[in-house]
C-alpha cells in the first residue's frame, strides 16, 4: 500500500511536478490531484502523468488529502492559504517549496490560525532555469538537499510525515529554523541570481549587444545561466527576502570595492590573494 494515499499540489510545475513524478516513480502515492492558475498547465501536467486527476472542488479535494504541497511562487500562497484553511482534514498536511520561509511562514500563521501545526514548512534545493510541467524530472531531488523549517506548533510526527515524503523523493533532509534559512540562501542563492539577472541586463542595455553576446563563451555562460530563471518568481523572492538581500548586496559591494582599488592602484598582489582565496574555497567545495 503507498505510504501517501492522496497528495493534492498547487503548481504542477518544475518543483510540484517533479515531486509528483518522485513519489510515482518510488510508488509512494494512490492519487495525485493538481490546482493551478492555467487550465492549459494543468491539461498538460495530466497529460504528462504528473496528475490523475485536475481538481474542481478544493474543499472535498483537501480535507481527503494526506499531504497538499504548495508548489506556487512566494507571493501565491497567502491566496492559497486561503483557499484550503477552512477545509483541511484534521491529519492533513501542509508543506512547500518556497525560496524563503519567514514571509510564508509569517503568512501561513495569520491564515491558519490553530491550524499552523499542520503547516511542515520546507524548501527544495533543486530546480533549473526552466519552469514548467515540461521541465519536471522524477530525478529532480535525488541525493539533493530539501530544507525544512519546522515551526514550534509542529508535532514531531507531523514533521517526520513531511520529512519522509521529501525522502521518498530521493531528497537528503536537514533542518533549520525560518531566520537561518533566510539568511543562509540570501546569500548562497538570492544574491548570485540578483547578480546574473544584473549583468545580463547590463549588457542588454549596450548599444554592441549583439557584438559582446556574439563573443561570449563558457564562462559567460555558466555565470548567466540562471538569468534564465522565471523573473516572475525571483522578483518574489527578492521582496520575500529582501532585508536580508539588501545586507548581502552591501556586502558584495564592498568586496567589488576593494576588488576596484585593487585595479585601480595596480595592486598585484592583492588580486592574487583574493583570487587564490577563492580558488581554494571553492575547489574544497565541489570535492565534498
């Protein structure tokens, strides 16, 4: 019998598509039921055998549900919060796979009121620059870390609920709390896609765009890639985050500051240090 009798999911995209297919494939879930914004999205996700079935009545659809994932950007999910507070179950659960936690968790306690135990926030640390039912992989969270951020009304049963589902994915669980959640991604993955979004828009703006883009090569490429990205869900979380963010952008600006003087005063030996520094680092990082 499948650990997860029925899941409902509100965007059958790149990360609640990929979580579907996941469960599928590990043979983990009966019936996968999907909400969405487009129609179209949602033909083409069945069709995909993402979903079995696009649901019409979120009342009857939430309060039978194992486990609703809300797979939306950021700034849907007070909407969707909503929608299914008046109706979950009472052994219903509430995940996502939201880039930031302290908003939607600050908005999820307002909505859900005595409800916020049911409520197992988590965060995927997977996904690509295209979006999409087209772009969900069965493999997309295989050996890939999934952040939860459990809250103080949380049950540990609830919490091991949530945390076997991401596992039955192929996801490697671990744990922090909202704030450090924030801060940590504000720095490791809201600043390098503010940063490739702003020099692809640099160039952009040039009159020899064509020219530059034209002689561009890998490392152009694997720096923009992410500039790819839907705008509409990092202009999201960029406001979602954007305390943190802006401490970030501050930061990075005085390392740019000092990389500027370096150049300016000719100062090889600084360059060096700098770039030797960040070598090491970085080729500790990827042999781990």
């Amino acid at each position: 019998m499948p650990a997860l009798r029925k899941v409902v999911i509100f965007g059958a995209g790149l990360i609640g598509g990929s979580f579907a297919l996941a469960l599928r494939k590990a043979g983990s879930v009966a019936e996968i039921v999907g909400f969405g914004r487009s129609t179209e999205t949602l033909d083409q996700a069945r069709q995909l055998g993402i979903l079995d079935r696009i649901g019409e009545d979120i009342a009857r659809e939430v309060r039978a549900a194992d486990l609703v994932l809300l797979a939306t950007p950021v700034a849907q999910m007070a909407d969707i919060f909503q929608r299914i507070a008046p109706h979950l179950g009472p052994h219903t659960l509430v995940t996502d796979g939201g880039s930031t936690k302290g908003d939607v968790v600050a908005v999820a306690r307002a909505i859900l009121g005595g409800k916020i135990g049911q409520f197992v926030p988590a965060h995927p640390i997977a996904g690509a620059e295209k979006s999409g039912p087209g772009a969900a992989q069965a493999d997309l969270y295989q050996s890939k870390k999934v952040v939860l951020t459990p809250l103080p009304e949380n049950s540990r049963e609830s919490v091991a609920r949530v945390r076997k589902a991401w596992e039955l994915c192929g996801a490697a669980v671990s744990e922090l709390t909202p704030q450090q959640h924030d801060e940590v991604f504000a720095a490791v993955s809201h600043l390098p896609h503010l940063l490739s979004f702003a020099l692809v828009h640099d160039i952009a703006q040039r009159d020899n765009r064509e020219q530059l883009l034209s002689f561009a090569a890998s490392g152009f490429r694997d720096f923009t890639r992410i500039a790819a990205s839907s705008p509409e869900m990092w202009r999201d979380i960029c406001m979602a985050n954007r305390e943190a963010l802006l401490r970030e952008l501050l930061q990075y600006a005085s390392e740019l500051h000092g990389l500027y003087e370096a150049l300016e005063q000719g100062d090889t030996a600084k360059l060096e240090e700098v770039f030797s520094e960040a070598r090491t680092v970085r080729s500790a990082w990827t042999q781990q």
